[in-house]
C-alpha cells in the first residue's frame, strides 16, 4: 500500500453492499462524507447473505434489550426509507412466536417488549386456535404476536438503500477488492482489475467473506454455514397462507420459522441450526433432500393444509456466524482507518439501518466508544450461540 500526497477523493471507501454496508454506506453520505460503496457481484447478489427475497423484521430477542432497541430504531429507519424511496418492501404480517412450556426466551421476549413499549399481545392456545386455525398447536402452550412487525423484502431492500445512497451521492463501483497487504493508516484499497480507491478510511462489510478478505484475523472468528430455505406453493385461491390471515412465525423450541405467502413467491419454511461449514463463492447452492424433508415434517406437524403442497423454490444462504451471535463492529486492530462490519449471525438484516448510523457516528467521530458486544475482542474461536 503506497502513500500519496493528493488528498483522498472520498472520506470513506465502503467495501461490501450487502444490507451493512449499503445502510452504512447510505448514513454516512447523509451524514456529510464523501462515499464509495464496493461491490463484486452486485447490491443484494444471489451469493450474499443479503440475497434472498425476504426476511423478518421482529422486534423480540428475549431478554436481549440491546437487539430489541436496535429492531425498533430500524424499523423506524427502513419505513422512512420505503416511504421516500416509494418502495412498499415491508409487510405488516405481525410476527407470531409459539412459544412452549418451560422455555424462557418468549417470557422473556414479552417482558423485554412490554418493558420498551412495543406491542404484543399475549394468546392462550384456545385464541392461537381462533385467530391463526391455519396451525397445528401441537406442543404450543402460548403465542406472543407482534402485531406491527413483519417481513422485509430482502434483496430488493438492498437495492433501494444502494438506490438512495447513490441519489444522495455515493459513487458505487462493481468491483472485487483484494484484501489489504500492510498495516498502519492505509491510503488506498485496489480491485482485483487493478483500480485504485483512494479514501480516508475504509469499512469491510464483507459478510461471509470477512474470513477469507482478513483470514488471520477472523478465520477462526467468523463461520459461515450452510442454510436451506423453502418454498412451498399454497391451494390456488386459499387465502389462509397469505397475509392478512397468515403471519410470519417463529418457533425456536423446534428450530423452525416460517413467512407466509408474499409476492407470490410460496410460503417460506426453514429451520434456524447451523449448518454445515460453507463457502460463500464455491459451496454448492442445491437444497438437500435430507432438508426437504426435514422441512415437509414441520409443515406436516404446524401447517397440515401445506402438507402435501409443491415445492416451488428452495435457495442456500449463509449465516456469517460469530462465536455467540453478536455482531462485529470495530476497527481493525492493524490499521487505524479500517473498520469491520459483519458477524450477521442468522439474524443481521433487520440491523441494517441501525448498524449503519452507529458506524457512520463513529467513523464521523460524533459517537465515541464501543459497544462490548461488538468489540472484535469479544469475538472467541469457539462456537456458543447464545443470540437468537
Ligand atoms: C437463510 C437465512 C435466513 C436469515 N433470516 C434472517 C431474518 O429473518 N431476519 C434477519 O434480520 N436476518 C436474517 N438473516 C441474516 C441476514 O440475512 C444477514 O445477517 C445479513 O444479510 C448480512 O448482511 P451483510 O451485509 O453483513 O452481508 P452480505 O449480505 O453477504 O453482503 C456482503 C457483500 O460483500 C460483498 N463482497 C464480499 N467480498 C468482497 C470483495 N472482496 N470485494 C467487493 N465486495 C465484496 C459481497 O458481494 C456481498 O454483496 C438470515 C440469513 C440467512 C442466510
């Protein structure tokens, strides 16, 4: 990395335009820096972890109040968002946990919302039944609804906050950037192609690429797994999986969740364990039977009408996991000007707009200080997750 006398024809280089980087790259610009915004393959590209066509947007982390606080600031931020941009991508479906005898985490959910005034409504098994008879309660004891949260359309997300990001001034570039060979204060990131990017400082909000663009650092701090989601195709005219009547569901005692009826699209099923060790540029994006069929007995067990419903589509993602599930947000500890943006964890997306205002304030030097639980330094080799 050479040095340069010019000065640096942007403040910030953003290299990454997943759902991090983009929202940062977007909050710094409005916020007065000059910005560039990186990316190999395109804002929410089919490899990335951004790339799907949906995600939840809930506001329940169990007693996680930090999640829960960050879920409603961006909440707020993607509605602005949408509603300037024109781009109805949030649905209002309502988020349904079901919860279970003995667990914690959605007792602790609802005092954690009832504690920061977000709605929810608690529903014995005998209302779950009356108002959502589309499911099989098997098991269920209690259901907590977040009636104002609900699903974010993923990819085309991203492309909106790229969107505008650029109409207020960011310079985007397709491009892969080769990971930086010195350390200190670095001038300049170059792409693979040969260009050079100048700027003051650098974020990498790579997602699952973090371990491979800073190997030494985060190899053993990030794992990026393997995740199938499914499609499945409702009865023509059944109306019961498709919002209103349906909402997205979430039941972490069985590892599955589920969002209805969207654009089309199928209802979606999935199941929240990590998978096997992925690569985000090779690994093999063809769902397994062993997951189809894993996914066929939960809609057996939760939905009976879809059981014997079509496949319509299927997709493998990644989750960029971190040891136990927080994210990582904090300078590289051998370069001054470089910070690192990732460690979504299964469950990022919804972050993004918060995330990027917390790392514009710092890169701005209008916030100070960062939060433990994003610190590299509490990011172990070890696998222990303990955020949801
Ligand atoms: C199956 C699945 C379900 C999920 N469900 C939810 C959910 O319901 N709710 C929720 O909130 N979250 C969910 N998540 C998590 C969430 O999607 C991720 O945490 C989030 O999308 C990560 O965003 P990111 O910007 O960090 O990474 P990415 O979206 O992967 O973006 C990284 C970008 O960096 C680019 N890049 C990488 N290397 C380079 C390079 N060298 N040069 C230039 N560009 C580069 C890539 O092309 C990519 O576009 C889920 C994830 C998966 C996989």
């Amino acid at each position: 990395m050479t040095r340069t006398n010019s000065p640096a024809p942007y403040d910030v280089a953003v290299v990454g335009a997943g759902v991090l980087g983009a929202w940062t790259a977007y909050q710094l610009q409005t916020s007065g820096a000059r910005t560039v915004l990186v990316d190999a393959h395109g804002p929410g590209n089919s490899r990335s972890s951004s790339g799907d066509e949906s995600r939840i947007m809930r506001m329940g982390y169990g007693a996680d109040e930090i999640y829960t606080r960050s879920a409603v600031r961006s909440l707020k931020l993607w509605k602005k968002l949408f509603a300037d941009s024109d781009d109805a991508l949030f649905i209002e479906t309502g988020v349904l946990w079901l919860a279970h005898e003995g667990d914690p985490y959605p007792v602790q959910t609802r005092e954690t919302l009832q504690k920061l005034g977000v709605r929810c409504e608690h529903l014995t098994t005998g209302e779950l039944g009356k108002r959502f008879p589309q499911f099989q309660l098997e098991g269920v004891t209690w259901g907590l609804l977040e009636p104002d949260s609900g699903v974010v359309l993923a990819r085309r997300a991203v492309q909106t906050v790229t969107r505008e990001a650029m109409r207020c001034g960011v310079e985007y570039l397709q491009e892969a950037v080769a990971p930086p060979d010195d350390a200190g204060q670095i001038d300049a990131i170059v792409t693979v192609s040969g260009r050079r990017i100048t700027a003051e400082k650098f974020v990498f909000a790579c997602g699952p690429w973090l371990p491979k663009m800073f190997p030494r650092l985060l190899g053993e701090r990030i794992h990026p797994t393997r995740q199938e989601v499914f499609y499945f195709g409702a009865p023509a005219s059944d109306s019961r999986f498709r919002p209103p009547l349906m909402p997205t569901w979430i039941d972490f005692n069985d590892e599955a969740y589920g969002l209805p009826e969207i654009d089309g699209r199928g209802v979606k099923i999935a199941i929240d364990r990590h998978g096997p060790v992925f690569d985000p540029d090779q690994g093999d994006r063809l769902a397994s039977s062993a997951g189809l069929s894993e996914v066929r007995e939960c809609l057996a067990r939760r939905l009976p009408g879809l059981k014997d419903a079509p496949l319509l589509e299927s997709r493998v993602c990644q989750y960029e996991n971190t040891s136990n599930g927080d994210f990582l947000i904090d300078r590289h500890p051998d370069f001054e000007n470089v910070w690192l943006v990732g460690g979504g964890s299964g469950h990022g997306f919804k972050h993004g707009p918060a995330v990027g205002e917390y790392v514009a304030a710092r890169i701005a030097g209008r916030s100070e200080g960062i939060e433990p639980r994003f610190s590299l330094q509490s990011k172990k080799s070890t696998r222990e997750r303990a955020v949801y």
